[in-house]
C-alpha cells in the first residue's frame, strides 16, 4: 500500500505524523518522564536507548503494515506533546491502539482527540477487526479515554509481563 495519506491526520488542535529522527529529544524528554513511563510496557523509565528502539520500531511497523503509531503534534505551537496509534501485540497479534503524552498536556482531551482520528483512519483504510486497548488497573486516566471512545472492557489480560485492564472496540458499531 505505501500510501502518502497514511502519513498525516489533521484535527482541530492535533498533527498525527510519522516520527522523524529529530523528533528524538523532544520525544525522549516526554517518555523519560517517571509518571508517563509507569503507564507504558513494562512501567519502566525510558533511557535514550530505549526511546530509539522505540522510533525505530514504529518505522518497521509502519513498512510492514501500512500503519502504525503517530507522533502528535500541537498545531498552534507545533511542539511534539506525545503518541498515538497502532500496534500489533506481539504474543496475541491483536491490533492495539496505544497513546501516550508529556504529562503537562494531560486533561486536555488529547489523548481522546487523537485516538478517535486514528480510528477513524484505521477503519476505512482497514479491515481488521476488533482492535484493543490496554490500561494498568490503577491507571484510570487511561481508562476513562479508553471508555469515553467506545471501547468496552472485557477482563484483565497479560501483556509485557504485566496484568492489564483489557478492552476492545468492534469497529464495524462506529459511525463518524
């Protein structure tokens, strides 16, 4: 597919593109962050190293898949406020949509605005079905947007070695 529409999403406020490399250090100063690591993966902090692994991730998933996880830009000051996208869990191949932004944007409907153009791009560019989401129990942040989006919970589940709140959105029951 290797379509040039697949890179970008406009909202109202949000950019979602593909990463770039000197999308680095405003990326790694938002994933070093102890309350924004402990919500992701493992729960652990992120070092340079990590982050990079990450970006270079996200640029394989995308030249496997055609999709895959947005860096999030704010559109009025173009600042790098955070992530949004999708996944392909490695233990279940399930399709996760994952999220995650510098704490100071928080509370300002982001991560829901993001989320829900992500999805809106993923269902009419494809037909997998259903994608899922995952929250730490205590994470309720998290949850709430996960909710606030359609997404309905379904029990725990284990992920990165770790118990999840786990949660699943049919996609064929949306209409944008």
């Amino acid at each position: 597919m290797n379509n040039d529409k697949f890179n970008e999403i406009y909202t109202d406020r949000l950019l979602l593109r593909r990463f770039k490399d000197d999308d680095f250090e405003s990326y790694y100063d938002i994933l070093k962050q102890e309350e924004v690591s402990m919500w992701l993966g493992n729960g652990k902090r992120k070092s340079p190293e990590d982050v990079k692994r990450v970006m270079k991730y996200f640029e394989r998933h995308w030249a496997l898949n055609d999709y895959g996880v947005w860096a999030v830009i704010n559109r009025e000051t173009n600042e790098l406020i955070g992530q949004c996208g999708f996944n392909i869990l490695e233990d279940t191949k399930e399709t996760e949509l994952l999220y995650a932004f510098d704490s100071k944007f928080w509370g300002k409907g982001y991560a829901t605005e993001a989320s829900m153009a992500a999805i809106k791009f993923f269902s009419e560019n494809f037909k997998l079905n259903p994608i899922v989401a995952l929250a730490y129990p205590n994470n309720d942040r998290s949850s709430n947007v996960i909710k606030k989006i359609g997404f309905e919970y379904k029990g725990m589940a284990k992920h990165f070695g770790v118990e999840l709140l786990y949660y699943e959105l049919n996609l064929e029951k949306l209409s944008f």
